[in-house]
C-alpha cells in the first residue's frame, strides 16, 4: 500500500514537473511570436510605396539620425549657395538672402547687413557682375551639439571683361529645430555662423 502511494507521490511530481516546462514553453513561444509580430508589423510601416508614371515603386523609409551627416551637409551647402549665389539685380539678390536667412540665424543677418552697409551688393549691380559658388567640402563634428562645420568653397565673380576667383572659408554650428517647412525642409539653423577667409586665388580680381 505504501508502494502504491509512493508511486503516486512520484508521478504526481512528474506530471507537475512537466505542466512547468509546459507552461514556460508556452510563454517563450508566445512572447517570439509576439515581437516577431511587431517586427513585422514595423517594417511594413517603413515601407513606402510610391506611384511614379504609373508604375507602383516600393522605398523604404529611414530614420533622420541614420543620414544626419547628409541632411547636415546639405543644409550648409544650400544656406551658403542661397548667401553667396548673386545677380546683378536688386530683386534676385534679395530673393536669395531671404532664402538663405530662413536657413540660420542673426550671425548671417549680421554678415549681410555689414556687406550691404559697405556698398558690396550696389557695387555688382553697378559693376554687372554676377557671383556663383561652389562648396568644395563640407567638415563637420556630429560627436558634439550644436554640431559645428567648417565649410570650404569657391566664389567666381564673372563679368564681361573677366572671371575673378575666390577661395572662401566659413565656420558655424547648426542647431536641430525638430521641425521641417517649406523655407526649412531639413529643420536645421546655421548659427553662430562667421567667414573666417575670403582670399583672391588670381592678383586680378575683382576688390570688394
């Protein structure tokens, strides 16, 4: 009798044994399929199709911080190409400067304003010179914030007679705003913006 019991006893705890592993498998199984579910589901939400001459095209979306580096550049390089990029046209020099002033923050206003006070802008329009730019480079420090830049690029001031060429260096921090519009699609301020040198690359160009 006291056999029967002790096997009894015995299987009992077998059987208990077995419900707990029963259990925990059934937990690890549904908390897989759980986060499987997620992980599915989010990267359906990632996924971006988009109707291009009639055709269905699949893109898949990223996050800002995976090409921060990129949208960082490529703000600088449009505030200085809207700051720098000049017509011999009242009209068209402002357009562009309210442009680039949408882009950063009093140290640019402060910049203008000194060129304007000198007599720069009236001196190519009296002149007919036009100004372009083109940013060689870009470098940037993303290990701190505000994240600061050294931008290095190239000015031609062209007129009938002669091309004048400058090299041209700018340092400034650019600061997230978290928000994107139509005058500020990447939602970046250039701040604290200074043009550390303006150098002639020809003795023949043109004076400021």
């Amino acid at each position: 009798m006291f056999t029967q019991f002790k096997n009894i006893d015995t299987a009992f705890r077998h059987i208990k044994t077995f419900s707990i592993f029963l259990i925990l498998a059934n937990v690890l199984t549904m908390g897989f399929c759980i986060y499987k579910s997620y992980d599915i589901v989010d990267r359906a939400q990632n996924r971006i199709h988009i109707l291009y001459n009639g055709k269905v095209l699949e893109a898949i979306a990223s996050d800002r911080k995976s090409n921060l580096p990129v949208q960082l550049r490529d703000h600088i390089k449009t505030f200085h190409q809207y700051f720098f990029t000049l017509s011999p046209d009242d009209r068209a020099i402002q357009a562009n400067i309210s442009k680039a002033l949408y882009l950063a923050d009093e140290s640019a206003k402060k910049q203008y304003d000194n060129l304007r006070e000198s007599g720069y802008y009236n001196n190519l329009i009296s002149a007919n010179v036009s100004q372009d730019i083109e940013v060689d480079s870009v470098r940037l420090d993303i290990d701190q914030y505000p994240y600061t830049f050294t931008c290095y690029a190239t000015q031609k001031l062209v007129r009938a007679s002669s091309t004048a060429t400058r090299k041209l260096v700018t340092q400034g921090q650019v600061r997230d705003l978290k928000a994107q519009t139509d005058n500020n699609p990447h939602g970046f301020l250039v701040q604290g913006w200074e043009v550390l040198s303006n150098q002639d690359t020809d003795p023949k160009t043109l004076q400021r």
